[in-house]
C-alpha cells in the first residue's frame, strides 16, 4: 500500500509538477525595475539637423542619444565610461531642448541640434555604426551602447537644480580647463580644472606637424594683414603663459599677441597645448598633446576612471564640479517643464 502510495505521488511530480517548472524556466524573464531616470508618459522628442545629408529629422531622444554615444566615444570603452559619456550627451541635449542654452544662429536656425561635432555633438546612425564596425563585433558594439544609454535613460546632469552645460572633449594633458581660460566669458562654476590622468594610451595623444616657414608666414598674413615680423620668424616667437591646464594661454609672435586657442585654429591643432621647435631646415616643428577644447569631461580619461572601479556618477562629478545627477522627471517636477 505504502509502494503504491508513493508512486502515485512520483506520478504527480513527473506529470503535473514538472511540466510547469519547465514552463516557468522557459517563460519571458520577470521584468527588472526601470532605472530611476525612466520617462513616463510621452517620451522626449528632438529635432536633428544631419550636416552630412543636409536633412532633418525628429527623433526620440534617447534613439538620438544611442548614435551620439556611438560617435563620440570608442565602443570598447569601460560600461561607465560610456554611460558618463551618454548622460552627458543627453544633459547637452536636453539642455538645447528646453531652450537653457541656445545653438549658434544662422547653422541650423529653428532645429534643435546638429551633428557636428564642432558646433553640437557628433551623432551616426545605426546602420552607419555598424558598417563602421568590424563586422564580428558591430552587434555586440551596438548592444553594448544601449545598454550603456538605456541604463541611465532620462539621467541628466545639474547644478544647484539647473541644467548643467556638460561640455566634453577627446583627451587631456593631466587637467582639464576652466572654461573661461579657453573661452572669453564668466567662469562656469563647475567647468572647473581638475585632474585627468590615464590617458597616454589615447590615439594621437602626442603628435606633431612639420610647418615650412613660408606657409607658417603666410597663415599669420592671411589672418592678421598688420603683422610684423624680423627675418627669423623663430626667434620672435614667445609663450607668454600658460593655462591651469597646461596649455598655452597666450603667445607672441612679432608684434601680435595670439591666445593659445586662436594660434589652435590658425593652424588646425589637435590641442592648445603644444610646443613650437626650429628645424634645421627652417621649418617649424608644432607637437601638441591631448585632442580637443580640454574643457569639461575628458572621454579618455573617463574611461581611465571607469577601468579603476568608478562608477559613471563618480566619473561625471569628478570632471563637472559640484554637480548632482538626477532624472529629467526630478528636473521637471522641481522647475515646472512640462
């Protein structure tokens, strides 16, 4: 009796039990919470000005927040490092929406944004990405940016409750700038210098360009008529100062006193950080370090950050000063956007 007892009961476990925790293991997953910044309601609509094709488009902010993070910032970066890079791409973005912070007139009047890098942020279409990519890893690339942009979506970046301008910039020589060193203007309170190591293994990090001193003369003519100068260019050059940063803050040449930024883009340098050398065949020999403007987060050094344990919170707070990062829902509860 006790034997039959027990296999009816073997037979209810094989027939009826079994079967449904097979089900359950293979049903869809229980659903994890969203993250904090999770938009509610109608989602965020942006208006994209693409300066390859010369269109516009609107696009959902965060789809255009995907192809910003996959065109600014190597794929293969830290997970933290790309979220720092895609909450800061969407505090950019979103500050632009709102109208806090307005796009030079006349590049793409009555259009949110444009993707050049100069003037906006750079942006690349998905499809575009994953030809970019090798083809073995354009799916896990592509993967890993939405999951770095979907982790911290509506995130954004202020301080003292407003939206802050989160500017960034390839790579630094050990700091970053203060804005108005790079800039004219008014101190930003958290575009402040601050350290930014780990990134001597940025792509051109250090690099140099051999100028003749003829085309060296002829730029500076060309951009300021009332030039002087002695025969031996070289030997009127002087560095006047230096920023907090280490690049040059001013200069003179002749009779002409040159920012490091504008001597920058006379001779379209990587960086505002360089040194100037004579050759022995005259020509000039301009070696910069780092890549881009130096104000805000440094990306390779994000990423430097990121692969020492910090996470994408830590790294935006230590290169924007002062900061908090809250969801845009906080953000708009507090000043009333709708």
């Amino acid at each position: 009796m006790k034997k039959l007892a027990y296999c009816a009961a073997m037979m209810i476990v094989i027939v009826i039990l079994l079967p449904l925790l097979i089900v359950k293991g293979c049903g869809h997953p229980t659903a994890e919470k969203p993250p904090e910044g999770t938009i509610t309601g109608s989602e965020l609509k942006i208006s994209v000005y693409d300066t390859i094709s010369n269109t516009s488009s609107i696009m959902n902010l965060e789809d255009y927040i995907k192809g910003v993070v996959a065109a600014e910032m190597p794929a293969d970066f830290d997970m933290e490092a790309l979220k720092a890079q895609a909450v800061a791409a969407r505090t950019f973005a979103y500050g632009r929406l709102t109208g806090v912070y307005q796009s030079k007139q006349g590049v793409h009047d009555g259009i949110t944004i444009c993707t050049d890098s100069t003037h906006c942020q750079a942006w690349i279409s998905k499809e575009n990405a994953m030809k970019k990519w090798n083809i073995f890893f354009s799916a896990r690339n592509w993967a890993k940016i939405e999951k770095a942009v979907n982790g911290t979506k509506g995130m954004i970046v202020v301080y003292k409750g407003n939206i802050a301008n989160t500017l960034f910039h390839a790579s630094s020589p050990g700091r970053t700038e203060n804005n108005e060193d790079v800039w004219s203007g008014t101190a930003v309170p958290y575009l402040r210098s601050v350290e930014s190591s780990g990134e001597e293994n940025a792509k051109g990090y250090k690099t140099s360009i051999i100028i003749s001193n003829a085309e060296f003369v002829e730029k500076l003519k060309k951009a300021y008529a009332d030039y002087k100068f002695g025969e031996d260019i070289f030997k009127t050059i002087k560095i006047l100062g230096n920023t907090e940063g280490g690049r040059v803050k001013s200069l003179k040449i002749g009779d002409t006193t040159l920012t490091g930024t504008q001597f920058r883009t006379l001779y379209k340098l990587r960086s505002a950080a360089f040194s100037i050398k004579k050759n022995e065949d005259g020509s000039l020999k301009i070696t910069t370090t780092g890549y881009g403007h130096g104000v805000g987060m440094s990306q390779w050094g994000a990423d430097s950050l990121a692969k020492k344990g910090a996470t994408y919170i830590e790294i935006l707070k230590h290169y924007y000063t002062g900061v908090d990062v809250i969801s845009i829902n906080e953000y708009a509860a507090k000043s009333g956007v709708q």
